[in-house]
C-alpha cells in the first residue's frame, strides 16, 4: 500500500540536488541529460517509447561529437538496428524522425525553479537522411535555444543507456530517468498527479485527458511502470500519495538503490532496436498499437507471438486473418504460462496423461497439416512469381474487384491498392484467388493421403 510521507521535502525547501557540477572522469561513458529535459511535455502529437530512446542516443552521439558542432552525423546503423533499409522500412525511421523535429515539447524540470529557464521548441531542429557509398546517415541538429544545455549541461541526471535499452514503456524509461535525477535525495519532487500524466504517458494534452481519473492512471499507467522500473534497474521506487480531503492530489516516488555491482556500458550506446516493432508494421499493426500490446511482455514471448502471428497471415487457414491486433493481444495473453499450466494439470489428475497424449496428436496432425499447406503455397506463389509484370498486375485488378465484390476488410483493399499483392496481408488473397482459378477449389486442403506422406516425411507413425 502506497504511505503518505509527513517529513520535510528537501526539494521544496531547497536542498542542493544532486547531478549537478562537472562530470567526473567516468561520466563521459554515460548520457548526460538536462534536468530540463527529463519532464518533456508534449503539446502536439504523442513520444512512443522508441522514439525517446533514439533520441536518447543521438543525445549522447551529438554530446561525443563536441559543442563545437551545429550539424550531427552518424551512420543510421549506430542509432537503430533491425531496419532493411532497401525496404518500406525506412518509412519507420523518417517517421520518428519527423516526429522529432515536429513535435512540439515544453521542457521543464521535474522539480519547480530547479531549471535555469522554460523553453518551447521540438525535439529536434532538424534530420536529415542520404545514403552514402551504400550506408545510411542520419544528420541532424537541436535548436539554438537549447543546443549549449542538451550539450553541456550545468544540472543533468547520468543515465545508463543499457539499462533504458531494457526497459519496455515509455512510462518505464521516463520514470528511471527522473528517479536516477534524484536518487541520491531518495525522493522525487511532490506534483499534481495530472502533471504527471503527459509526462509519463508521452500523451499531450487533450479534453479525453481531462475526464481521465487517478485510479485508471495509477492503474494503467503508474503501476506497471513502477513494476518494470523496480524489476529491470538499479533502483527501487515507491509511490507516495498525497490527499487533499477525500482525493489523490499530488504523488511523488521514493527512490532506494539496490545493492548490485556496477554495469558496464560501451564507449558507444547499443543501436535501439526496432526489429520487433518493424516486423509488426509489416504484420499490419501500426507501431502504437504495438507498443500497447507488448507493454510488460519479455522479448521470447513477444518474438514467439509474431512468429505465430506471421504464420497465421501466411497460411490464412481456415480463413484470411482479419484483425492482427486482436490476435496477437490473445497470443500475447497467453504467454509462456500456457506450458507451465499443462505440466501442472498433467502431474495433478490422473486421466491427465491420456488427455496430454491426445493434445501431442492433435498438435502433430496441425503441423503436418501446415507444413503440407506451406508447400501447396509456395507451389502456387511460384506460378504467379513465373508471370510477367503486366499479368500480375492484370490479377491485381481482378483481385480488387473479387475483394470489394465480398465486402472484404478494408485494410486489406487498401494494402493491395498501396503496395501490391506481394504485402503479407494480401499475399494470401491473391493466392487464394490464383489457386482456385488455376488449380480448382479445395487446392489448398490436404487429404488423408496427403497427410500421411507428410507425417512420414517428417518422422510421424500416424495420420
């Protein structure tokens, strides 16, 4: 249960904070962020979590680099990783560059009158991509009014990229961000808990955000943050609360460290990683929703949903897939803890064992009958691959019609129109409609027989 501290608050009477003061010789290993920079606001369009964590990056690169510097390159490949840069992947990238530079952000303190000054300004002043003897760069700048803090900063927090790398929210990075400010205080500044909420959510300010009530915020937002905060980083953080009459008015987190040997952290930062997050857009998920979704997940689960996922688009059986999120949110549900509770109910009934063997069959005849719908589908994308470009695009336009004659979804009309029917969301479709017409209805359903030799192919003794 959240307690209510009745001492004296030090930030509030004016205790020295620490971070402050010059950098000691192991601190150029490590970012060093404005205070002014920890409690961004923003007042235009929402900060996802790898958005801040690039920016994070390129904060450290650009502090490498030196003030000396108006313009900051690097190779794009040293901020983030897990892009195909010959794809539509790049699309991810300019987005959050363009976010960055057009996201309007109020920086302040996490502490009042701690700041030297209030600024208004993007993320960013500008970026820049261009591919260079075959390697990407990114160029970029901060704007003039913020450049001399962001890049030498008086009062800053030193922050482990490493550790912010891990963590999965952006509630998450923010509040490990403010914590490690004041960690050596053992408590955060005292706000109004609606102060709090941009802050942490990365959401601006909107009239859906002035209905939003403390016990959802503590429930969505609050909570699983402090969680992940509490089991990935050095520190331990506790929620404060603080009543006006019968209400939450104000929180703040105290802040304990753990006793554990120190990290370590490469002279540069690790890229940020966006191979999941790009293998969701080319699922069908927008980046948002994904992050939603995987909120408090751990990497296998997460990698091993998009794999079924992926597999489900693929094989469309018994039917296209129509709502991605909604079925990776009930694999992600699911988790690891599936296997953990058919080991225990085997080992606690005794008709356990029996029902268990009938599930191992059931799973068996599934595989085989995947791998036998696999093949028949590669067989046919093989034939459509083996076209000319002015048929497939003939196809196209029959597939079009075929789709909006049925009502089909309309994410699906809309991928075909945009990218092609090689898009994973339409690839199905256009097999579906090639096969039938080339090799009759039922091409892609297996018989017995047709099981049988796979299962024998793949070690199996029955079908």
């Amino acid at each position: 249960m959240a307690r209510t501290l009745r001492t004296p608050d030090p930030l509030r009477t004016g205790a020295p904070a620490a971070g402050g003061g010059s950098a000691s010789s192991d601190d150029v290993q490590l970012l060093r962020k404005a205070v002014n920079t920890l409690a961004i606001v923003p007042k235009s369009t929402r900060i996802t979590t790898l958005g801040r964590k690039s920016y994070n990056v390129l904060l450290y690169l650009a502090q490498e680099q030196g003030m000396e510097k108006d313009v900051f390159r690097t190779p794009l490949d040293s901020v983030v990783r897990g892009l195909d840069f010959d794809s539509n992947d790049h699309a991810l990238i300019k987005k959050h560059l363009r976010a960055m530079v057009s996201t309007t952000v109020e920086w302040q303190s996490p502490t009042s009158g701690e700041g030297a000054a209030w600024n208004v300004s993007g993320l960013l002043a500008h970026a820049r991509l261009s591919k260079e003897r075959g390697q990407v760069w990114v160029e970029w700048s901060y704007a003039v009014n913020l450049k001399q803090e962001l890049l030498d900063p008086s009062v800053f927090a030193r922050l482990r990229l490493e550790v912010i790398s891990q963590l999965r929210t952006h509630a998450g990075v923010v509040l490990y961000e403010i914590c490690t400010r004041y960690k050596d205080i053992g408590r955060t500044a005292r706000q109004p808990w609606r102060w709090w909420y941009p802050v942490l959510s990365g959401n601006p300010h909107t009239e859906k955000t002035d209905r939003l009530e403390y016990r959802i915020f503590k429930r969505d937002t609050l909570k699983p943050a402090i969680a992940e905060v509490n089991a990935l980083t050095d520190l331990e953080i506790e929620l404060v609360e603080h009543k006006q009459g019968r209400f939450i008015d104000e929180i703040q987190f105290h802040i304990g460290r753990k006793k554990q040997s120190a990290l370590t952290l490469a002279r540069a930062p690790a890229p940020v990683d966006m191979v999941a997050v790009s293998r969701a857009i080319a699922l069908g998920l927008s980046e948002e929703t994904f992050e939603q979704l995987v909120a408090g997940c751990d990497e296998n689960t997460v990698r091993t949903a998009l794999d079924v996922l992926e597999r489900r688009i693929s094989t469309a059986y018994p039917e296209p897939l129509r709502d991605p999120a909604r079925y990776l949110k009930a694999l992600l549900a699911r988790g690891s803890d599936q296997a953990d509770a058919g080991a225990e109910s085997t080992a606690a009934h005794p008709a356990a064992a029996a029902l268990a063997a009938r599930e191992q069959q059931s799973q068996r005849r599934q595989r085989w009958q995947a791998e036998w719908i696999r093949r028949a589908n590669e067989r046919c994308l093989a034939a459509i691959e083996q076209l000319s470009e002015a048929t497939q695009r003939e196809l196209e336009g029959q597939l079009m019609e075929s789709l909006q004659a049925r009502g089909a979804h309309p994410s699906i009309i809309k991928r075909l129109g945009t990218s092609g029917w090689q898009h994973p969301m339409v690839r199905q479709e256009m097999l579906r409609h090639f096969g039938d017409a080339t090799f009759g209805p039922g091409w892609d359903k297996p018989s017995a027989e047709d099981l049988l030799e796979i299962a024998t192919e793949m070690g199996g003794d029955e079908a």
